[in-house]
C-alpha cells in the first residue's frame, strides 16, 4: 500500500486539493507537512500525522526537522504532493527524502482522480 506525503501550507485553494487528495486516496498513512496554524485549524476526513515545522527556520534546520518526522515511519511507496506550501518548503522535503533514500513519486488531484505526474 502507499504512504501520503503532503506539504499542507500556504497557497490559495491549496488545502482544498490536500484535502480531496487525502479523502479520494486509499491510503496506509497520511503525513503532513504543516506549521502551527496547519496543526490547530486543519480537519481532515481521514487520521493523519501533522509533521509540524517552523517554516522560517534556516534550510539545514528545517530539513532536520522534517527528517526527524519521517525517518522510520515510510514504507517503499510514498505519493508526494507539494501543491501546498513554498518554494522552500519543497525544497526542504525533497531534500529530506532524498537523504532518507525514499523512493517517491509525484501525484496529484485531477478531474479524472488522483494521477501520478
């Protein structure tokens, strides 16, 4: 089965996306990569775990902790979606996953359902 990996930040609409995204997929663990605000005002139909991080810390600190999140804890399939959040939120996660070596792939929410892209 697949494990969910999503950035749930900031970007008009976006959450929406996250949001459908998570309720359409058959997903074995759903986890978000959010700050505060995310954590307390997000409510999703399904469990999920809210990875949260300070977005304004500098790089090498925020892929830290992501990493700390996410180590251990994803299986050999992970959907990736960053439709949500910025420019150096991606970057972060890329670069945790990358370091963690987890295979990924890219996904997202289409009128024919979630594709991968």
């Amino acid at each position: 089965m697949t494990d969910l990996v999503a950035v749930l930040s900031t970007g008009k609409g976006t959450w929406g996306h996250v949001s459908r995204l998570i309720a359409e997929g058959d997903w074995d663990n759903i986890f978000l990569i959010t700050n505060e605000f995310g954590r307390e005002n997000y409510s999703g139909e399904k469990d999920a775990t809210m990875c949260v991080v300070n977005s304004r810390a500098p790089m090498d600190e925020l892929i830290a902790e992501i990493k700390e999140h996410l180590k251990g804890k994803l299986g050999d399939d992970v959907a990736l979606n960053i439709i949500s959040g910025s420019g150096k939120e991606h970057m972060a996660l890329l670069s945790a996953l990358i370091s963690l070596e987890v295979p990924f792939r890219m996904v997202a929410l289409t009128t024919e359902g979630i594709k991968e892209i």
